[in-house]
C-alpha cells in the first residue's frame, strides 16, 4: 500500500475505534486488508 492509503486506513481504524454507540472489535491489519480488497 502506498502512504495515502495507509493514512486512509490509519484514519478509518481510529474513527472505527473512537465510536461509543458500539463497542467495536476490530484489527487494523484487517481492516486494511479489507480495504485493500476493495480496491482490488
């Protein structure tokens, strides 16, 4: 992944994990490689 998708991913995963009305279980290795299979 180049940079600006790692900062994408950085910023998801901190969104993800900042959200209260849910508790969030959630790997940022997974995320990204569901991002990156998006992209795919």
């Amino acid at each position: 992944m180049n940079s600006q998708s790692e900062k994408l991913v950085d910023l998801i995963f901190q969104k993800l994990k900042s959200y209260k009305a849910k508790e969030i279980f959630l790997e940022k290795e997974d995320l990204r490689k569901f991002i990156v299979s998006l992209l795919k």
